[in-house]
C-alpha cells in the first residue's frame, strides 16, 4: 500500500517536476480554512447587500474581488487593462418585505382575517411593482396559455381584477418533448405576463423562493408563498391542495378554481430601468511559447439574490464559489508561471438568467478552440466529499483532479460525464457555456454538512463549512497548475456508454 501511495505521488507530480516540489507544497499549506472561510463571510455582510446584479453592491463586491486580484499581481483578462467588462442590466430596489394578508372565506360564509408573516409564509416579489393591490383569488393552475399545445389554464376563468395563485413548472405533455418548446410559457416571467393579459392585478407564485430572474412588469404585483399558505387557502374552502395538484400533474390538464378570498398585497420598491453589472476576469498569463495561448477557466458566479426588502447573504449561493477560486488564485499567483494561462471568471448575473455566462458565450475573451476547459464552481462549502462533474467525459483533465486528490487530500471524490442529451433548462453558468460549445466541467461537494437555505435569508456564513471549503481550494490549485503544465494534454471525448 505505501508503494502505491508513493506511486499516486510520483505519477501526480511528473508534470511539476521542472518546477520548485517544495514551493508548490508551502503554498498549498498556505489556504487555511480561515481564509476561505473569511472571504465568503465578507461577500456575504450588509456593505454588499446581498451582490444583486445592477445594484451598487454588486459592483462593491466586484471591485473587491478585483482589489484582491491586484494585490496578488493577478493581471487584468480584458483589452486596455480592464478586469470588468460591463453589461446593461434592470434591477428593483425592494425597499421593505411588504404585507400579505387574506380575509379566508369559509365553507358557510363566514370570514377570517388572517395576516400572512414573512419569511416563514411569503417572500415579497424581488421584481414587484410597487404598490397595494387587494382582490379575490382564483387558482389558476400553472399559470399557462399554449394554444398551439391545446391548453389554457384560463379557460372558463374569468380573472380580471383578480389575484392569481400560480404553481411552477408545467403539464408534460406527451406530444411536448421538453422546456426548449414550453419556454415561451412556462417561465415565471412569461407567467407574469399572461396573468396581466387576462386582467388579473396581482400574482402569487407557490413557490417561496427569492427569483431575481423574474422580469419586472409595470403595474404588476406578486409575491412568493409558501406551499402550507397554499394548502390554507384551498382548505379553508374544503378543498384538498395534494389532490387538486396531483390531478392537474396526472391528468395534464388544468385544474384552475376560484377560491374566493380576498387577498391584498402590498408592495414597497423602486424599479430602476437602467443600470450596469460586470464580469470579472483576472489571468495567470501562460509561460510557454507553444501553449501560452491555450486557456485553462475557472469561474463561478459573483451576483447573489440582493435585499428584497431583507438581505440574502448568499453564502453558499455563491459566496462560497467564489472564496474557492479566491484562495486557489492567491496561492498560484505566487508560483513560477504555469506553462498555460489560467484565467479566473468571476460572472454577474447568473440569478438574472445566466446574462453573464452568456453574453461571454457571446463574445469570448479567449477563443472556444484555445479553451482547454471551464471549471464552474456553484453552491461548493457545505460538505464532506467532492465531486468532478464531466470528468469522465475528459479523462486526460480529470487525472489531474483525482490524482492531487489521492496524493493530498484524501477526499472521497466522485466523477461523472457529460449530459449531452440534456434539453432541458440550463441552470448554471457552465450549462449556459457547455450548451454553447465550450468544454464546461463542474466542481461540487457531496455528503452536505449542513442543512440546505436556497434564496432563502437564512443562506448565511453560519452554513457554510469550512474545512471541505479549504480542500476545494487546495485541490483547485493543484488541479489546475498540474493541467496547466501537462506537455501532453490529452483532450480525446470519452462517449458515455450506452445502457
């Protein structure tokens, strides 16, 4: 056993030999779990306000990253040298948590005012118009009108002046093969708009989830609300929610009903039509001659859920991505310089619908074909194991990962390929690239710690743990400087075999 270890070893640090073994080793020791740790705990305290893209603390925290990228002697990615390039972008300043409140109308008549209480029942809108809207609910299903499927959750409905409760998602269709075809209709934003193109004032999605992605629409009210505010709206009519979502999920067709209470919602914001957000590039520029040009991305994404009218620290959403790379990116900065260049992204508005990803897409800084690969790191410090996403679809990239791994860390580590017949959504900025040609991998972590806050207020530091968050780094700087100075990259595809 010890001669195996010793050969991982040797096999690992083959293509580090003509550098300094033991400057590699003292900088690796150098990230500390408190380090990590303290960046993402920064990112996620009130100067930043949550790193809404277009927001003034989103661009605080691109400049602090940025700060930090010259400290490190970390060289500006962009012409001109400029480490942002900006974007124009909307966003809503959500000044308060607003109200949500009901008069439930029972079986036999009789009322009861009931006055719904954030967070536990409802997130206000982070895209909401502003104002107070109060009229009777009518259930309304998915939301969705496809004539060209044959389905309308507003048939018969009549909602005008109404108040929509929408669920997510949609009915699947057989004769619809996946979202590509439903996205016209069934994102919360198409949502929105065909519940003001029915007359309807104000909309709650069953969904309580802070969703910057929303589309702001003028003179449109919503909120998010808990799945039990939903249960209480149809029970109070003596109906039962599982089985009216049940039927409208088997029988894919619409299940919409008034419920007959009066709802009012009161929202506080601004909406600001104009504004800016910015990626971030920072390189190590390549020292070889013959493979300087060829790139090695690392990235993940800097934008968080902002302050709805209370602050989403974003901690492990994305916080902790970003410490990841931060710290990996400290210590190779103080390496002789790998013989590729690695670039480190740092990506706005992923929770605005992936814009920074794919405006990159759009025009790269580093052509797809000089791209060895892009690493994205997403929700990674809450944990026990780590896991290579796509790694089995590029062995000659993944070896560097398993081996750093097995010499030095220790970890369990799982490995997967590539979904190339995924048609669904892209949900992450290495989606957004991979669907546009780029070789995008993926860092995770297996084995959560501790329990899971998605947009949710309480996705604080306190979540977060740090030791996996220290290995992640550790393992990303010997990941990375290891493929970056492999003579002999292989990047053959490996198919995924057939079952």
């Amino acid at each position: 056993m010890r001669y195996l270890f010793l050969l991982i070893v040797l096999v690992f640090i083959t293509p580090l030999m003509a550098q300094n073994e033991a400057d590699i080793l003292k900088h690796f020791h150098s990230i500390t779990s408190e380090e990590v740790f303290g960046y993402a705990k920064t990112l996620s305290d009130p100067p930043f306000d949550g790193r809404l893209a277009g927001s003034p603390g989103y661009i605080k925290a691109a400049e602090w990253v940025v700060d930090h990228l010259e400290q490190w002697g970390i060289i500006p990615g962009y012409e001109s040298k400029f480490y942002y390039n900006y974007f124009p972008i909307d966003y809503t300043d959500v000044k308060s948590v607003g109200t949500l409140s009901a008069q439930l109308m029972g079986k036999k008549g009789h009322t009861i005012s009931k006055n719904y209480q954030f967070p536990e029942h409802y997130y206000p809108g982070s895209n909401s118009a502003n104002g107070k809207v109060e009229g009777e609910l009518v259930y309304v299903g998915y939301g969705i009108t496809a004539e060209e499927f044959g389905y309308d959750d507003y048939k018969g409905m009549d909602v005008s002046g109404k108040v929509v409760l929408i669920e997510t998602g949609n009915p699947k269709l057989e004769e619809v093969s996946g979202w590509q075809q439903w996205a016209p209709y069934a994102g919360s934003s198409a949502k929105l708009r065909n519940a003001q193109k029915h007359g309807a004032v104000a909309v709650l999605y069953i969904s309580k989830i802070a969703s910057p992605g929303i589309k702001y629409l003028e003179n449109m009210v919503y909120a998010h609300v808990d799945k039990t505010v939903a249960e209480e709206f149809f029970f109070a009519r003596d109906q039962d929610y599982k089985r009216v979502k049940e039927a409208l999920k088997d029988k894919k067709k619409p299940q919409s009903l008034k419920l007959g209470h009066i709802v009012t919602i009161t929202a506080e914001t601004e909406y600001h039509a104009k504004s800016n957000y910015c990626n971030v590039i920072g390189v190590i520029p390549g020292s070889d001659p013959h493979l300087k040009d060829e790139v090695i991305m690392v990235g993940a994404h800097l934008d968080g859920q902002g302050n709805p009218g209370h602050l989403f620290p974003g901690a492990l959403d994305n916080a902790s991505g970003v410490a990841d790379i931060m710290a990996a990116a400290r210590a190779l900065a103080q390496l002789p310089a790998p013989k590729r260049t690695i670039a480190f992204f740092f990506i706005g508005a992923e929770e605005k619908g992936l814009l920074g990803a794919l405006e990159y897409a759009q025009a790269p800084l580093f052509s797809k074909e000089k791209t060895v690969c892009y690493i994205n790191l997403d929700m990674v410090g809450n944990g026990n194991g780590l896991y290579f996403g796509g790694g089995e679809s590029f062995p000659g990239i993944y070896k560097h990962f398993e081996s750093a791994n097995d010499a030095y860390l220790h970890r369990s580590l799982k490995v997967s390929f590539l979904n190339k017949n995924y048609k669904g959504r892209p949900r992450t900025d290495g989606m957004a690239l991979s669907q546009n040609g780029f070789r995008a991998l993926s860092v995770h972590c297996t084995d959560r710690v501790k329990k899971l806050y998605y947009h949710n207020p309480a996705d604080t530091p306190e979540t977060l743990v740090p030791e996996i968050m220290e290995d992640v780094s550790k393992w990303l700087y010997l990941g990375l400087y290891s493929l970056a100075n492999d003579e002999s990259l292989d990047l053959t595809e490996k198919e995924k075999p057939i079952e």
